[in-house]
C-alpha cells in the first residue's frame, strides 16, 4: 500500500483538497485542521510535508500518520517491545520445570503441560472474535494486565494446585500476548521487506533468549530460588504494559477476516503449500518444546552440571539466533527462495541433535557446541517458516495467523508423548535420537512446498 498522499494547490487559498494515491479517500485543509472527506477511512492525526514543483501547480506529498506513528518507527518500536516480553517469557523458561517438579513428578509434570497447551489452543480459537470485537490494542493491554495477577500468585502462593493451575492460565496467556505483537507488526510491514522485518523481529526476540537462560540462573544462585525469576519477570510486564500505551493507543484495525472454526479448516487445508508450512511448524515446534522442557532437566540431573554450567551451555546454544536470522531473511528477501534454507536448517538441526545422544562426557564447551550446532539448523528452519508465512497473510488474517501459532501449544501435547511412549523402549539418551529423526521428517514440508518467488 502506498503511504503517500498527493496535496493539489488548486491556485484557491481557502480549501485545498488531498488524496490518497490509489485510494478514494479525499482530504480538506482548513487552517491548520485536515478533515478526511471520505467518512474517516485514513483519519489524519500528524501530518509531514515536503515540497517539490510541477508547472503551475504545487505538489506536496503527504505521509499518511493513520495510526500516529511511521511505519519505521513502528517496527522498531514493535522490536524493542518484543524483546522485553520475550525477556519475560525466557527467565523462567528453563527453570520452569525444575521449579514444577518440586511439586510433582515427571508425569504429573507432563500432564501440567499439556493442559497448557490445551488452554493455549482454546485461547488461540477464540482470540480472533475478542481482537475482532475489542481491537488488538485493548485486547494486549488487558491481556498484559492479566499477566501481572497471574505472576503475583504465581509468586506468593504456597499450593500445589493453586501453582499449577496459574501456571497454566499464565502459559497460555503469554502466547496470545504474542499473537497480539504479530498483528501490530504484521499491519507495519510491507510485502516486499517481509524476509527482512522478521529477521529483524526474530532477533531481537532471541537477543532475550541469549541473555534471558544467564539472567535466570543468576536469580536462582545454585539454590533453587526459582521464584526470583517470576518476581523478575513480572517487573518486565510494567515497560511492556507502557511502551504499548504509549505508542499505539490509536491503533487502527485492519477489517479482520471472520471465519468459523470449520471455514477455516477449509480455508488453510485449500491450500497445500499452507498445509505443508504448518506441519513444518510443527516439527520445530515439538523440537523447542522437547528441548525446553527436558535437555535442562538431562543436563542437570544425568550429565551433572550445574545451573551456573547450564546457564553458559544454554547461552552459547542460542547465539545463532540473533547471529543469522537477520541476514538469513534477507537473503530470502532478495536473492534466494525459504524452501533450500529451511531445508538445510531442518537437516542439520536433526542430524545435530541425534549426535547429543552419544555424547557422555561433562564437557562444558563440548554440550555447548554440540547444543549450538542443533540451534543452527532450528535458526534457520524458524526464519524461513516465518518469512514464508508471513509473505502469504496479511494482519486482517487474525483467525489464520491464530492457527499458525496454535501449533506452539499442540507442540507441548507431541513432547510429552514422545518422552512417555521413547522411554517404554530406551532410555533417556536415546530420546535425542527419537527427536533428531522427527526433526529430518520436516525435509519432506521444506523440500516439496513452493517458494514464494
């Protein structure tokens, strides 16, 4: 879309008259107000101008501030955002099932977890309606402040059941906050540049994921003080909760595309590059939930590491997202197609991590580029995933965008099962190769979908 507007001297001092190039939208100056002729489709709240010359008449283009911010700034603002909710997210991520177990066993601890991805999915179901009916903006800013009561007994309570059903409410909670930043990003990015703002995005998202594992285990200090990372990242909430108020209070909605539960089932599976995009997802989905959920517990309780030790492992492991996924997008961008990156990426983060499963010496450096190398390929496979999806939707697509992100939590129903039904025939080891030939299945999506150039 373009976001210029075309101002004509028409030679008459009292009314001059502006419209939007490529649009019906007509605007009149009187004084210094600017009043939208055409029933308010691009209301005008700030207005920049420059001037150049043609004939007798002046042209002046007009950037249209619709939503009181550039687009630019938007999507650094958006990036910056990003990266304080993902912060909050991460520092507790990989000592959430340490601090869960302290309540229940493995198994229970599988059941907690695939609630929360149960709840998640049902929020991802019925989220479109809420943004559709309240807006993105106040549906974030509530949803945030949601986040900030759960994170409070999450923090104060004492009760095992009480714990475990906030944890589950909170788990789901942080993901549709997440659906609610891809529609603000999603309505800021050009088609063109999509390679590139989600590089960009994804960045900054793991620039918390590189700091967020050493931060944690720094709140914890060796002595279990999980809470401290709660307490930590609720203080995050507050930035989050003012950056959004103060940038995108007037933030305009596409006009979300209204689809029922069944529409929709046939609007993904009618197209087959779709279909194939979403079961890649869901092969790297089911990775990172694995990992999250059980290498740190495989790292502390069999390999014997320390949470000071994992903390470095886990820090190093993630360096190749905020390394490579900038220029990867890109690339995408501009010079190749998603389906041979992603390719490669699915390749080598199974082949990496089938070869942790023969890995038995406590080695620090050793764990750590053995980690990183699976996190090269999982790097790569995610950005291009991104990019190609995100090149075929458009923000008014909540509902599809809300199902694309529904295979995070049906993720945490696959990881579970995995652990369970791999560990009645090996043992714990061995699941790393389970979930490295899982991983390769995703050759089949990535090497057959059609690219988008």
């Amino acid at each position: 879309m373009n976001d210029n507007l075309t101002y004509i001297d028409d030679s008459r001092k009292e009314s001059i008259a502006f419209r939007y190039v490529g649009e019906d939208t007509l605007w009149s100056r009187e004084g210094s107000e600017h009043r939208n002729l055409s029933a308010g489709k691009y209301p005008c709240t700030r207005i920049h101008i420059s001037e150049s010359y043609a004939t007798a008449n002046r042209v002046i283009i007009i950037q249209n501030m619709s939503n009181t911010v550039t687009r630019s700034h938007a999507i650094y603002t958006i990036a910056v955002i990003g990266f304080i909710y993902t912060l909050h997210m991460v520092l507790p991520m990989y000592s959430n099932s340490s601090f869960l177990s302290l309540f229940a066993d493995e198994n229970t601890l599988g059941i907690i977890y695939m609630l929360s991805a149960a709840v998640g999915i049902l929020g991802y179901l019925i989220a479109p309606s809420i943004i559709r009916r309240f807006g993105n903006y106040a549906t974030t800013v509530c949803l945030i402040c949601v986040q900030i009561v759960l994170f409070y007994f999450l923090i104060t309570s004492t009760s095992a059941t009480t714990i475990a059903t906030v944890f589950i409410l909170q788990s789901a909670v942080i993901a549709l906050i997440g659906l609610g930043l891809d529609i603000f990003l999603e309505n800021y990015t050009d088609s063109r540049n999509v390679g590139s703002v989600r590089g960009l995005y994804t960045t900054t998202l793991n620039a918390s994921w590189l700091i967020g594992p050493l931060l944690g285990s720094m709140l914890i200090n060796g002595a279990e003080n999980y809470r401290d990372t709660y307490v930590a990242a609720l203080a995050m909430l507050f930035p989050l909760l003012y950056l959004i108020h103060k940038n995108f209070p007037r933030f305009k909605d596409p006009n979300y595309t209204h689809l029922s539960p069944w529409h929709l089932i046939r609007h993904i599976s009618s197209d087959k590059n779709w279909v194939k995009l979403f079961f890649a997802n869901v092969i790297l989905q089911t990775f990172y939930a694995w990992m999250v959920v059980y290498s740190p517990i495989y790292l502390n309780k069999t390999i014997g590491f320390g949470w000071e030790e994992i903390a470095v492992i886990l820090t190093i492991m993630l360096i190749p997202f905020p390394l490579i996924q900038y220029p990867l997008g890109k690339l995408a961008d501009k010079r190749y197609g998603e389906k041979e990156i992603m390719a490669i990426g699915f390749a080598v983060m199974g082949l990496a991590t089938i070869a942790l499963a023969f890995i038995d010496i406590k080695s620090l450096m050793f764990w750590a580029f053995a980690l990183f190398m699976t996190r090269v390929g999982a790097a790569a496979a995610e950005i291009m995933i991104e990019t190609y999806f995100f090149k075929t939707v458009s923000a008014k697509d909540s509902a599809v965008l809300g199902s694309f992100r529904v295979t995070r939590p049906v993720a945490y129903f696959i990881a579970p099962l995995i652990t369970g039904v791999g560990l009645l025939f090996t043992s714990h080891e061995y699941l790393f190769v389970i979930i490295g030939i899982v991983s390769l299945i995703g050759l089949y999506p990535a090497l057959t979908i059609r690219d988008t150039k």
